[in-house]
C-alpha cells in the first residue's frame, strides 16, 4: 500500500450503505462526515436520538456539495435488546448492507459496571455489543456483492489477555485491564470472522483497525481517578485530530488494497501517529484462544453465526 493513504484516494461511494456504531462524535462522526462528503448512504447509529439528529442535522448544513444520505437509527450495544430492535428497524428500511464499522465502545470506566443483560460493561460494549451486532446483520450484509465488517480496537490491545477465569472481571478489576482485554477480543473477533467466512464460504471480508492517538472525546474522558487520566491531559494536545485518527478505518471500509483478516492502523511511533499500514497484534493469532471466546460470546449473547446460514456447523 502507499505510504500515505489519505481520503482523497477513497474514491466516490455513492452506491454504497455503510452502517456506523458511535457516530455522533469522535473517530465515528469523522468516518460519516468523510464518507457523506463521498455520497454514501450512511446509517449513523447511536444512544441518543435526540443527539443523534442534530449531528445529522449539522452535517448535512456543513456538506454542501454531495449526493449523500443520512439516516440516524438508535441502539445501545450494552443491550442486546436495544441491538435487537435496531437490527429489526435497519431491516424495515434499507434492503442491504455493504459496511459494517463496528466502532461504538466506553473505555476505561473507574469502578465496575454492568450492562443491562449482566455483562461487564466494557467487555459487553466493546465486545459482546459487536459481536452480537454484526451477527445479527449477516442477512443483510450478505445481500451485497462486497460485505465489509471493520471492528475499532485500540492500541490498548497491545496490553490486554483473554483470561477465561475473569472474563467478566468478577474477581478482579481494574479499569485499563478490563479495557485492554474488550480491545484485544475486538481484533480475535475480526479475524476470527475472516477465518470462518474463509472456511464455509460466507463471502465477507472481516477487518480490525485501531486510530493510534487520536484526539477525541473517549480518550479525553478515559481513565478517571488513576493516573492515566493525568497522563492523558498532557498529552491530549499532542494526539492526532480526529480525522487522520479515522483513516485507519476509512482505508480498511473503502480500499482494495485492504487484505482480508488483516489488522489495521498507524505505521508511525509506537503505532500511535502516521499514516495507515499493517498493525500487530501478536495476542490475537492463537486459534485455540480464538475458537474458545467465539463459543462462549455466542453462549452469552444467543447470537449464533451458524444459524444465518442455515445451521452451517463452525
């Protein structure tokens, strides 16, 4: 791939339909404004309608020249009820889906929570919420003839472990752990997803991508009581702006050079700043690991991939 990929290489998306979590700010309002500017359709999808519709409102006066659509559908991925209903209302109103961008999450929340359904809430915003989501959109991602799933990790995933014996954080917690660990699965999930596409055939193309240090309202609010949040108000003026943040996943959602199951994210220092290229991952790779949290996050959720295609056996 080029050194330095940018928007202006993403070409025209006029007739495609992107489905994005988490995009009323941040790296998920930079994805929309960046693809609306495009002419996608674009789902925006999340918690508040009312905030929801004004950010739609406030692109579509600061976007003049496109042909674009936007439409803001609300769900909470700390409820599979709310994710659910929002699937049954996608499904209601547009006839296909060509990219997913899983990006929606909390991070580092200071005590222990849960969701709505019992779940830690890290683990089951940023992880469960997705995998449950994205499960429950294979019908309508498959009726397109080039369906993308990009799953939004973080760098945080460097530090994180699949730790079967406190997947919940039950026993222990500790706000980054809790975090680095939803992060990690996010990118097990992406590829894991790419492997059983791969292996019954399902014709998706499955991707993770990281923003590295992007400046945005999540990593100004994270960390609270500890002293990451010190650390972050030093350096939240040094972290790239939003938008280069969101090229990552721009280039994995719209590129042809984007490779399937491959994790993506900045080349520079640390992966925390440059442009996009290949990201590692190292504590992703092992399929045993792999295998297992997929079993076990469609036993939490009752989200079944096998069952979409007719009870294919995975």
């Amino acid at each position: 791939m080029k050194q330095r990929w940018t928007t202006t290489e993403m070409g025209n998306q006029k007739n495609k339909t992107f489905v994005i979590t988490g995009a009323t700010s941040g790296l998920g309002l930079a994805d929309t404004k960046a693809l609306y500017e495009k002419d996608a359709t674009i789902i925006m999808a999340g918690r508040s309608a009312k905030k929801g519709q004004q950010v739609l409102n406030d692109i579509e006066k600061s976007v003049v020249t496109h042909t674009g659509k936007l439409l803001f559908i609300p769900v909470d991925l700390a409820s599979l009820e709310s994710i659910h209903h929002f699937v049954e209302v996608l499904s209601k109103t547009v006839s296909s889906i060509d990219v997913l961008i899983n990006n929606a999450g909390v991070m580092e929340i200071p005590t222990r929570q849960l969701t709505i359904d019992g779940f830690e809430k890290q683990f089951g915003t940023d992880f469960l919420g997705p995998f449950a989501l994205t499960g429950l959109m294979l019908p309508l991602l498959r009726k397109s003839k080039n369906p993308r799933i990009v799953t939004i990790s973080s760098i945080a995933q460097k530090g994180g472990r699949i730790n079967f014996q406190n997947l919940q954080s039950e026993k222990r917690y500790t706000p980054v752990s809790a975090y680095s660990q939803a992060k990690l699965a996010d990118v097990i999930f992406a590829k894991e997803l790419q492997r059983l596409s791969d292996e019954n055939g399902w014709g998706l193309h499955s991707f993770a991508a990281h923003p590295g240090g992007a400046r945005t309202n999540l990593s100004r609010g994270a960390g609270e009581h500890n002293f990451n949040r010190f650390f972050l108000d030093i350096t939240h003026r040094f972290l790239m702006p939003a938008e280069k943040g969101a090229l990552s996943t721009l280039f994995a959602a719209t590129s042809d050079q984007a490779e399937d199951g491959n994790f993506y994210g900045p080349t520079g220092f640390l992966e925390m700043w440059g442009w996009p290229g290949i990201a590692k991952a190292p504590r992703a790779e092992d399929p045993t690991v792999a295998r297992r949290l997929w079993s076990v996050s469609e036993q939490l959720t009752d989200v079944h991939y096998g069952k979409m295609f007719g009870g294919t056996k995975l």
